[in-house]
C-alpha cells in the first residue's frame, strides 16, 4: 500500500515505517478489523483527521498510509514555520490539484498545537468547502489545542502508547527485516531487548533509535553480544529520563504540582526544572499550574491565577528559552501564595446538591421577566436591587427554596479570603450546610 525507498544511510526508523495498516503495531483500536482506520478506507471518504498521540506512536505514519490508500496528493506544512503566506500558496495548489486534475490534496500539518488561532482559522472555509483534507498531528489535548469550529470538521483519532509487547515485537522486525539490521555480526540478548523496550516508554521511534546507536557502537567495537551492562554505559541517561519507575510524565507533573500545593518554591522549581530538560512540553506545566493556582490557592491569594495566565501569555508570547523565566516566576509566586481549596470544595458541594435535588425551579423573584404576561405571571416582581439599599446590600434569597440557607462556599481563614469570610459574616451571618 505504502513504501519508503531509500538506503541504509536513512535512520532504521525511518526504513522501518509500516507499508501497510497491518503493519502498524500496537493501535489494535484503529487498525483491527474495526478500527476507525480500516472503516474510513473501506468507505472510500476521506475526512479530516486529527491524530492524537504520544511521540512515536505511528501517527505520521498512518497519515502516509491514509494518503496513499486514497491517492490524495499531500502537502506537508510546517506549524512552526509557516505564515499566511505558506497557507495560501499551499490552497492555490490544492485549488488547481482539485482543478485540473480532480484529486484532493490532504495538508499534513505536523505538532497542529503550535499553530496560532489565526493560522487555524485560516484553514477552516478550504476544509469545510472540501478543497482541502486537513490531517494534524499533535501530542497535545485536540480540546485545548484546536479552535471549536475546526475541530468539529475533524475526527480525532487517539494514538495510545505502544505497549511493552508491542515494541518487543518492533525490535524482532528490525532485525529480521531485509530493511532493518538482518544479518548482523554479533548476537542480542533477549534481556538487552527488553531494557529497550522498557526504556522506550512507549515510543517506537526512540526504541529504533536507541538500538540503532547500540548496533553501531558495537558493530565498531567488534564485540560478540549486545548486553544490557554494554547498553547501560550510553544509554543511562535515556533510562534515567524514561524509566516508568522514575522519572514518568505524569509523576514528574505529579510531584510539581504537589510542591505547588505544599508551598514549597525550591522543590516546584527543581521539577520545573527536570520537566524542561527531559523535553516536557512547557504548555502542559502551565495548564497544571493555572490549575494548581485555581484549585489550591483560589480566593486566598486571587493574584496567583492571574499571574499563572499571565505566564502562559508571556510564554506564547517570548517562546523558548526566554519564556521559560515566565514560567519559573510564576511556579514560585504560587507555590510561596497562601493556600485553600474552599472554590473547590464549593463547586463539589453545589454538584453534589444538583445531583440530589435535579432541576429545582428558579425562585420567582429572580426570573427574568420579559414580557407583560410572565410579570403579571409575578415574574421578578419581588426582586430587591441591591444598589437601592445602603452598602449596595439587602438580604434576600437567591437559592431555590430547598436550599435556603445553604453554603457552599466556606472561607478559609488564610490570605484574602480571611477578609472574605468576615465580610460574608457581616453581611450573612452564620450559614452552614447542615441547614
């Protein structure tokens, strides 16, 4: 269906690349028998895709396929470098492909996270008129990435990481494959194997990789057999990196977020710190400190919020490395910004009574009144503004009968939201949630 031509002077990853869906390894949910791959080929349309994924997980891949399997032509842009300017020319291809020759032309734009909503608009009428099949590839969160009226033209399509087995089985088609290291001068424990695929963490590309360089290394050594002591001596720094034990994704992001949480600046910045050399994506740090600002600082240190948006921008804004400096400032305002989760805890209480209590009718005084028959209806006819009254404050109810009285929001005694809670009891007095 799809092949790369090519000596052995191209990476073994790039040799190894499936030429066929039944190549592609570890994504049984999209390339089985009825995975959402094979159905789009079987229903001979081609709609735009979104593939989303970890690195090295066969997205890139899976576009060349797709393409081929429709005959499309393709256009590869690039999200980092390229402006209006690219974009247009890219359409005016694509317009004369669809033209002159009735083939579609698919735009192939890999890390589609690191375009602006600009460039992302910019693509929508040619999408939605079909002159043009949109496939992104991106590592980040399509929801959080991806403008809304792009995103509904497209499928996402989710990548999972490849499972240990899996790249066990990349590593035995590498070297049985006429296009990868057949015939090689020396053996490979098994065991050497496994260290490979664990340290992979998921990511053919970087197992490939990895056994490429030990291959080459011991090719010119002269050695008798690749071991794990042998890989170890290089490849530690890569283990110390991926290790699922260590140094993972999620429990680096984890422990930053907890040293946020504890008010503890020197062990927030030291896991910034490790997340940026290990390659983190800086955008997921912020998106867990704007949360960490919201959900464990809140209303005791509202600035803290402000700031961590504040730092996103700036990091938008300045890009790498200068935008890291953002990021750090703002890690150690709000890991040194006094702490309470009383927002949190609010919204779960008020979830919990919805749930419980369903759509409790709007009490009549607060129901917009539009129209004659909805006020002779008594529509807001009771309804106090508070601006009429001294202090711009005058007690009244504004829960449904039901939950009169109720709390939700329960102050802390830290920060402002110590000055919160004595106005609230000024102007209240004492509620709870026992009412």
């Amino acid at each position: 269906m799809f092949a790369f031509k090519g000596g052995h002077h191209q990476p073994l990853a790039f040799r190894l690349r499936p030429r066929t869906l039944e190549e592609v390894l570890g994504q049984p949910h999209l390339t089985g028998e009825k995975g959402i791959l094979r159905r789009i080929v079987a229903s001979q349309t081609l709609p735009s895709l979104i593939f989303w994924g970890p690195p090295g997980s066969g997205k890139t891949s899976v576009a060349h396929l797709l393409v081929q399997a429709f005959r499309h032509e393709m256009i590869s842009i690039s999200a980092v470098a390229a402006g209006v300017k690219e974009i247009r020319d890219a359409v005016k291809v694509a317009e004369d492909n669809l033209k002159l020759y009735g083939k579609r032309t698919v735009f192939f734009i890999d890390e589609i996270h690191r375009f602006h909503k600009g460039q992302q608009s910019l693509l929508l009428p040619y999408v939605e008129e079909g002159t043009v099949v949109l496939f992104g590839s991106t590592t980040e969160n399509p929801s959080f990435e991806i403008i809304a009226p792009l995103l509904s033209r497209a499928q996402v399509v989710v990548f999972r990481p490849l499972s240990e087995e899996a790249l066990l089985l990349l590593l035995q088609r590498a070297l049985q494959d006429e296009r990868g290291l057949k015939n090689l001068p020396f053996k490979i424990e098994e065991d050497s194997l496994r260290f490979l695929a664990r340290i992979a963490d998921g990511d053919a590309r970087r197992e490939l990789n990895l056994l490429e360089l030990g291959v080459n290394i011991a090719r010119a050594e002269k050695r008798d057999v690749l071991t794990v002591e042998f890989l170890q001596e290089f490849l530690v720094k890569n283990f110390l990196l991926y290790d699922k034990s260590g140094e993972e994704h999620y429990n680096l992001l984890s422990a930053y977020h907890k040293s946020l949480r504890g008010s503890d600046p020197h062990a927030a910045v030291y896991w910034l710190a490790r997340m940026l050399e290990a390659g983190e994506n800086p955008r997921s740090i912020l998106r867990r400190l704007v949360a960490c600002a919201s959900e464990d600082v809140g209303n005791a240190d509202p600035q803290a919020l402000l700031l961590a948006v504040a730092a996103h921008e700036a990091f938008e804004f300045l890009g790498e490395p200068e935008g890291r400096l953002a990021l750090a400032q703002a890690t150690i305002y709000v890991a040194c910004a006094p702490k309470s989760n009383a927002s949190y805890m609010a919204l779960g209480r008020a979830i919990a009574d919805v749930k419980k209590y369903g759509s409790l009718p709007v009490p009549l005084h607060l129901r917009n009144a539009p129209t004659r028959m909805m006020k002779e209806m008594g529509y807001g006819e009771e309804y106090q503004y508070a601006h009429n009254f001294p202090g711009a404050f005058v007690k009244q109810e504004y829960l449904p009968s039901e939950l009169g009285g109720r709390a939700y929001f329960q102050p802390s005694e830290r920060g402002y939201e110590k000055l919160l809670k004595d106005r609230l009891k000024k102007l209240w007095g004492e509620r709870d949630l026992s009412s």
